[in-house]
C-alpha cells in the first residue's frame, strides 16, 4: 500500500489530513497526486508534504490506482460525470469520502464497472483520531477493501457496514457526534464559570476530564454503563448529578437528536443524487 499511486481530486482538510496520515505511516510521496483548483491549496500541499499537484483533474486521476474523491457533495456529480472516461480506462479503486452522495448515484456518474467504496469519516480525522465507516458492493475486491480500509486507517479507525443504509445511521452518530460532544463541554464549562471557577481553568479541567473519560472507555473491555457506575458512589455527588441528568430524560433526547440527524442524512441524499 505504501508504493500505491494514490490521487486526491480535491485539496481541502480532509483530504490533507488522509495524504498527512499516509506520509506519517510510511507512504512515500512520490506516488500521491492530488488536484485543486487553488493554486493557493496546491502550495499547501507541495510545501507541506511534497506530493505531486496539479489544477488538472484528469492528469491527476491517470496516475492512479486509488482515486480519492475528496470534493464538496454538491460539486461530486460534475466531477464524477467529468472523470468517467478516465475511470473506465484506468480502472483505479474509487473511494468517495463526500457525505450523503449514495453508491448508486456514484456509480451512475462514474459508470457500471466502477469500484467504488463509499466512506462517512468524521472531523477528528484532521487530528489522526477520526472514526470512518465503509460500503462497498460485489464489484470491490477483497485486495480492493483492504487497501481501501488501510487508506482510511491512517487517521483512525475504519469500521465497515453490509448495508449503506447504516450510513446515514453512522452520519448521525460519528458523523455529527463531534459536536455533541462539543455542545456537552460548553455546557460544563459555562457551568464551571457560574458556580465560580475562572474560564481558563474551567476550560481546562472540562477538555482533560473529557479526554480522560474517553481514554478510560477505549482502554476499557467494559461498557460505558459499566464505567460510569464505577465512578458513581451511592450518596455521592455524582450519583445527585446523575439523577438530574436523567429526570431531564437525557437518553431520549440523544435518541431524538439521532432520528433527526438521520433523517435529515436520508433527505440529503435524495437531493444529491437528484442534482440535475
């Protein structure tokens, strides 16, 4: 996998963040190709990582053996459409890393014989952290998911689904999750302050017990439910912290905030599939 030529249409965080991950792991630059339009982003790319650049898309893509498509959802079925002949000669792996653009639509754009993988990842890939999920069909080879989930892999782990339904599911929860997380800080920060703590500390102590509490659950066997009764005494504060959270039926809430997100995943991809 190191020495495959790999291509990225598009420049942007995501796709710096997978060429980043792939040097880091050994992969060597001589074989990574990405396309922007931005001059202003290829210098970025060729300073930081010293790959190959250009604002060509299809000079990019005939190197390939893996095409990254790493542009924006709304702009994928002018890009797909426009590099089909180019897939169709050079038969490279396709791994889509745009939200809500369906297999289907994809194959459409990009033609019948296509190999196609469809990938969900999330923001903290931009940190080597993120959390992505899979699709492929029968026209992916095993060899093809491997290189596929080891491309992925570079920045964190890869879980693969049977039915690309459960992408939606997965936009929903990893996805989104990031800023779940994110509103839950603010509100213990913000908390922290009105019972006194200065914004600092209560900035501070809020992202290290964050990071602690995850930490402990990936180092762990044990699930979530397990833990947190570990860490809740019987008459204790976090047991009268605890029943507050849970007289405001907090898992119910995160169960409609899910259907939601998931729902509204599902109606994205009907609009992107049906751009005209």
């Amino acid at each position: 996998m190191k020495n495959t030529p790999i291509a990225f249409i598009g420049g942007g965080n995501m796709a710096r963040s997978l060429i980043g991950g792939l040097i880091a792991d050994g992969g060597d630059p001589d074989v990574i190709w990405a396309a922007d339009p931005s001059e202003e982003q290829r210098q970025i790319l060729r300073s930081r990582f010293a790959v190959h650049t250009s604002a060509d898309n299809h000079q990019v893509a005939a190197q390939a053996q893996v095409l990254v498509l790493a542009v924006k959802p709304q702009l994928l079925r002018e890009v797909a459409i426009s590099l089909a002949e180019t897939v169709r000669q050079h038969k490279p792996l396709v791994i889509s890393i745009a939200a809500g653009v369906r297999h289907g639509n994809l194959r459409a754009w990009l033609g019948e014989d296509a190999a196609i993988v469809r990938s969900m990842p999330n923001t903290p890939a931009l940190v080597s952290s993120g959390a992505t999920a899979l699709f492929a069909d029968e026209r992916v080879s095993n060899q093809q998911r491997q290189l596929a989930e080891s491309i992925l892999r570079a920045v964190g782990l890869t879980v693969w689904v049977k039915d690309e339904t459960l992408l939606d599911t997965v936009t929903a929860l990893s996805g989104s999750g990031p800023a779940y997380f994110f509103l839950v800080m603010e509100a213990l920060e913000e908390a922290g302050v009105q019972l006194g703590l200065d914004p600092d500390t209560a900035r501070l102590l809020t992202l290290q017990t964050a990071f602690g509490a995850a930490k402990m659950a990936l180092e762990s066997a044990e699930h979530a439910a397990t833990l947190r009764a570990r860490v809740t005494s019987p008459g204790g504060t976090t047991e009268r912290a605890l029943a507050v959270l849970q007289a405001g039926n907090l898992k119910a809430l995160f169960a409609s905030a899910l259907q939601a997100a998931r729902d509204r995943s599902h109606e994205l991809g009907d609009l992107l599939g049906g751009q005209s």
